[in-house]
C-alpha cells in the first residue's frame, strides 16, 4: 500500500509528545482512523488536524477521553449548524432588496 | 485602561499558584479555539487569558507584574538603568550616559527573558487569525495568494471552491512560541464579495437571464455568461416567466474536488415589449381575439 498520504504514529507522537495509547484509544472510539501496513499503524495526512485538535483538548486542557467524545459530537453540530447558517444567510441575501440574482 | 491578569482569570492577588492553574484551566475549556470554531470573541478572550497565565504562573514574571503592574517589563529595564546610573554617578567615572557598556544591557535583556536559572516553561505562541478577500470569480479557481500577517509575508494556495466566512489553519503562522515552544497557528477566514451576475448555495450557481417575449412563447437561443465563459441556451417554446432551467456541471468549483463542480441554475425573467406600434397593436389584438388557450 502506498504511505505517501500516511504519517506513521510513531512519528506523531514522537513529534507532539503524544503516548501512543491515547491515538489508539481516540481510534477505538471511532475518533481517529488508523491504517495498518506491514505491521505499522499510520493515519491519513488530512486527518492531522483533527489529531492534533484532539491531543490539545487531552494535554493542553486536562480532558480525559469521554470528554473528548463528548465534545467531538457537539463540535460537529456546531459547525453543522454554523455551515447551515451561512448557507441560509446566503439563500436570504439573494432576496434582499437590490439582489438582482 | 489597565489591564489585570489577575481579574481576568478570575482569582485574588494573593492566589496560590494552583488556584492560578485550576483558574487558567478552567477558563481555556471554556474559550479554547478549538472548542469554539468560528468564534472571534472567544480566540480574543483565549489570548488575553494565556497572557495572563503565562505572566503569573511564572514565579519572576508575576512578582515584576505584582510590583509594575502591566508595563512590568519595561518597569524592571527602567529601575535597572536607574541603578545603573546612579551607580555609575556613586563611582564617579567618566561622567557620560551612565558609563554603561553593552555587556551590562545583555545582562539586563538576559535577566528579563530567560536568563533566569532553572528549566523556563515553554509557551505555545498565538494563535493569529485574519481574513482574505476574495470576489467570487477569483474564489473559483485554485490560485496562489502572498498575504502579509504580522509584518511576515505567507504564500497560500487558495484551493477552488472556498467558501465565504470558511476558516483554514495554516500551522504554524501564528505568533512565535517562547523559551522553546512552538509557534501558534494562523485561522484565515475567506471573505467572499458578492458578484453581479451569480449568487451561490452550496455549490450551485443561481442567475437571472432576460427573455424577450417573442422567443419566450416561440423558443430560440439564448447567449449566456457562465464562470468559464459564454454557452449558448436553447429555449423552449412557452417559456415561463420565472421558469428554472439547471445546467449542470456549469455551477461552482467543489472544493477539493477537483474538475467537479455544481450546477447553474438560471431563472428566466420575461421582458414585454414597449413602444409597440400601431401594426403591433393590431396584431396583438388579433392575437387576443383569438379562443384562449389553456395557460399553466
């Protein structure tokens, strides 16, 4: 399998002082993905960000992993619902007075 | 207005070092950035809670704070070259700007950034956010982009199909960390302008063509301006004011999809004709004279 798109976890936690048991515990909760080749787990390049958001919530704030669930799934309902906000401001723009579109 | 390190983490001037952490901790679960996405109030309270700490959970820091209030840094450099001065005054030397050499202000900027024993705590630098202006033609397409952030140019990538008030991290950007600690990352919201022509939903282009009344009941074709230039439209015969019709695959760029992209949709807006003339009239009335047909 190609790792071009892969970052070893290993690597990550070496670089962010991270213990691995914490990124296969986000795993098991179906936080994270983690791709296994030849014996080596890696995650996904664009799933960095969301890694790294995750181990700041861990180290940086003191919450502990039910926490992170928990804040995981409201985070993606706030963004669902500030995405959806936009979208309707957008939709109510198009029928303000002077909107010729 | 002064600014208190103390009252903004909510504790007392006289508060154990633990009850500045547990105040500090407490604050940056409620205001991080990464628990308030797209909340600019909350990253501006989120520094301002992080300058505090930084200042009092450092034993050196928060005694100058303690003793010069915000401005403790320049407080502490002021009293040293008054020392210095009157020391120099006390030894009776040359007489000049204090005698002072350069050694003596390395030790002076040493004492006051890191030159203090023990291991110095690493900070993360600040995190930055700042926004782009796009129009919505320039948005459509993958382009590079050099914006200047804190007196640094960055060259971006700015992908196709963006959308207005989408905010990116650029790692790293942000302010520098210190004693060692990285740097903080830079939030770059896209503001994108309205256009003239074509307002977006999602990834749909919606835009108004005027139709004659003459090729709206006849049908005909139809120039219209699309993102990637002009496409000819075939109308159909009796066609409404106000009717839809979609063109796919001729609406906006999906972002990070690349060479897919939504539809447009276009509404057609029926012109009457005016100043018709007598010859017009006539037909016009003949053509009203005639049994009425069913209209929809």
């Amino acid at each position: 399998m190609n790792t071009e798109n892969l970052i070893a976890i290993d690597v990550f936690c070496a670089q962010q002082e991270v213990e691995t048991s914490f990124v296969l515990a986000l795993h098991e909760r179906g936080l994270v993905t983690i791709t296994q080749v030849q014996m080596r787990y890696f995650v996904e390049l664009e799933q960095l960000p969301r890694l790294e958001q995750l181990a700041r919530m861990h180290y940086d704030l003191d919450i502990n992993l039910e926490g992170i669930e928990a804040l995981s799934h409201m985070l993606e309902r706030v963004e669902g619902l500030q995405r959806e906000l936009r979208e309707l401001g957008e939709r109510l723009g198009r029928y303000e007075p002077g909107s010729d579109t | 207005m002064a600014v208190d390190y103390y009252k903004i983490l909510g504790v007392a001037r006289d508060a154990k070092p633990e009850a500045i952490k547990a105040a500090y901790r407490k604050l940056a679960r409620k205001l991080h950035p990464d628990l308030n996405p797209n909340d600019p109030k909350a990253k501006e309270r989120f520094q301002e809670i992080n300058t505090a700490n930084e200042v009092l959970s450092d034993p050196e820091s928060r005694k100058k704070y303690d003793k010069y209030g915000e401005q403790w840094q320049r407080g502490e450099e002021y009293e040293k070259a008054q020392q210095a001065q009157q020391r120099s005054r006390a030894g009776g030397s040359y007489g000049d700007f204090g005698g002072q050499g350069a050694a003596d202000y390395a030790d002076l900027f040493g004492d006051l950034f890191g030159g203090r024993g023990g291991r110095a705590p690493k900070f993360r630098g600040q995190d930055l956010s700042a926004e782009l202006h796009l129009d919505l033609r320039a948005a459509a397409k993958t382009h590079k982009q050099t914006l200047t952030v804190n007196g640094k140019a960055i060259r971006i990538t700015v992908p196709a199909g963006v959308a207005n008030g989408q905010t990116i991290r650029i790692q790293g950007h942000g302010g520098p960390g210190a004693n060692g600690g990285p740097n903080g990352d830079l939030y770059l919201t896209f503001r994108i302008a309205p256009d003239p022509n074509f307002s977006r939903v999602k990834n749909d282009l919606h835009a108004t063509a005027d139709l004659d009344l003459y090729t709206a009941i006849l049908g005909g074709e139809l120039m219209l301006d699309t993102l990637d230039g002009t496409v000819k439209l075939t109308v159909k015969p009796e066609t409404a004011n106000g009717a839809v019709v979609k063109l796919k695959g001729k609406g906006y760029p999906i972002y990070k999809h690349e060479g897919q992209h939504g539809d447009l949709l276009v509404t057609f807006r029926v012109k009457l004709p005016t100043g018709l003339t007598e010859e017009q009239r006539v037909l016009f009335r003949q053509l009203a004279d005639q049994p009425k047909t069913s209209t929809p």
